[in-house]
C-alpha cells in the first residue's frame, strides 16, 4: 500500500530543496468534491468590486482585475474544503517535516487563480509573512517552526502560472522584503527557479525560507490550489484574520477514515521558468 514518505526521506528532501512535490496524495474522487465546492464558493464571489469581503467569516479579496486574488481562511466559508485543509494526510506530513503531534493553523487558503485574472505572487519568503524575527513569531525549533502545504486541485502547468521555487534558497536564511512583503529582484540574481508542475491531487510542501512566487493565469484553465500552513504551538503570537484561524490541530484526534494516499513520490521536477515582478501579495 503506498503511504506517506518516511520521516527520514522527508527530511533529506527538505533540507537539500526546500521544498517536496507529493504526488497524487488526495484521490480524484476527492479532488472532483473540492472543485465543485470551489465553484460553488466561486459563485458566491462572482462581481464582488476589488477589495476585500467578508464571507461568513473568511476574507475574499478581489484583485483590481476583478479576478478572485485568494480567499483567506477559506475554512469558513466552506465545509469541504474546511475539511480538506486540515486533513489527516496534510497534518501527518506537517508532523513528519516539524516533529510533534499538534499544529496551530494558521493558512486555509484558496487561490482560484483564472485564465486572464492577472493574479500574481511575486517573490517572497513565507517567513515574512509569518512576521519571522519579530515579537509576533518565536522560533521555537530554530528551523522556522513552520510548513505550508499546497494542493493541486486543478493540473498546474507551464502556462498557467505555477507556483515556482528556488530550490536550495531556504539555506539563505530569513531575507529582507520590501514593505509589500516582496524580495527585491537583487535577490533572485543567479537564481534557477523551478515551477511545481503537479497533477490534481499532488501537494507541494515548503518550508518558510524557500523562495517562491508565481505568474498570473495565461492558460485556458483555471489553477486552482488550496494552502494551509501548520506551525508549531508556541511559535505565533498574532491572531490572523477568518473566524477559527489559528486553530490547534491534534494528530491523534483527526479523523483517522481518511482515504490512504494513491501514490506518493518526492521528485521536484527540474526546469527554468521566471515569474515577473508582481504586485499580488502572497499569503
Ligand atoms: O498560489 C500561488 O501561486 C502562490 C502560493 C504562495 O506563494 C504561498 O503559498 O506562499
């Protein structure tokens, strides 16, 4: 029966990268639910002005294009995909990369990224975002107490702005952003990034110093993925925005029926590809 990598595995592939592509983690059946639960929330958002809306208690941002920039703590808004962002087999890789049983989460986030909808992430760290050196967030495992999980719900392809790493960045250590929260191109100088090309169902995994970002939407369809982010108890002191974030998440209490995984590999596919500068801000 194929399963989750072993801890050791994880862990070389992690450090050596900074990031892991798992594939085919969720079964199509169950990628088949989230998509029809997406465009159900889609359509709750459907002409929403740029801004931000409160949508029973999750945050939907509109870009100035119109498009959906992300829906932040998407959990509740939708039971599906509340379900999904805390599921046993996300966890279980947060337990594997951080150690312990038991999470604060802090991301459920949606990025329904459209062909045409301009949505961009321009090159940052995800330390920064969780205000790493600062009063909000103490290091309690001195590696950044922290993992992001992406699915793919729809393929992530060449040409539909996939998200794209800088393998071997997080070695540089929490970087300097730009008050957006954006690193300086000066940073990326030398820099081979690779996109995360993955199949729905497959789940990219990143540490908080590992570079990322990634193009808009210039496909024909849409680029769907779901993020959560796990961070070891002790290590965020900032109440983040959606009514029920920063939940405490416990191995040994998640639902223990959730379909095994189909297939697992850890490859990160090896290619070149250079989102532009962008505007968007990243989660
Ligand atoms: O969805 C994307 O392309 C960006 C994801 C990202 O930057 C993140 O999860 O930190």
């Amino acid at each position: 029966m194929p399963t989750l990598p072993t801890r050791a595995a994880l862990q070389t592939a992690l450090q050596r990268d900074g990031f892991v592509i798992l594939r085919r983690l969720f079964l199509p059946s169950e990628v088949a639910a989230l998509g029809v639960a997406v465009d159900r929330l889609s359509a709750r958002l459907r002409g929403l002005p740029p801004g931000e809306h409160d949508l029973d208690g999750a945050v939907a941002v509109i870009a100035p294009s119109g498009g959906v920039a992300r829906v932040v703590w998407v959990a509740a808004a939708d039971a599906d995909l509340d379900r999904c962002s805390r599921d046993r087999r996300l966890v279980a890789l947060a337990a594997l990369a951080l150690g312990g049983r038991r999470f604060d989460q802090l991301i459920a986030q949606l990025h329904p990224k459209e062909p045409g909808d301009a949505v961009e992430f321009d090159w940052h760290q995800d330390a920064v975002h969780r205000r790493h050196g600062t009063e909000a967030w103490t290091d309690v495992d001195g590696h950044g107490s922290y993992l992001q999980t992406l699915l793919a719900i729809d393929a992530c392809t060449l040409d539909n702005g996939p998200l794209c790493f800088v393998p071997g960045s997080h070695g540089r250590g929490a970087l300097p952003h730009s008050a957006a929260r954006t690193l300086p191109i000066e940073a990326l100088r030398g820099a081979r990034p690779v996109p995360a090309l993955l199949a729905p169902g497959d789940v990219a995994i990143f540490g908080p110093f590992v570079i990322h970002g990634s193009t808009p939407n210039q496909g024909d369809a849409p680029r769907r993925v779901l993020v959560s982010g796990f961070a070891l108890p002790g290590a965020n002191h900032r109440a983040y925005p959606g009514r029920g974030s920063g939940r405490r998440l416990d191995l040994d209490r998640l639902d223990p029926a959730a379909p095994a995984c189909a297939a697992v590999a850890t490859v990160a596919p090896v290619a070149t590809v250079a989102p532009s500068a962008a505007t968007a801000k990243a989660p």
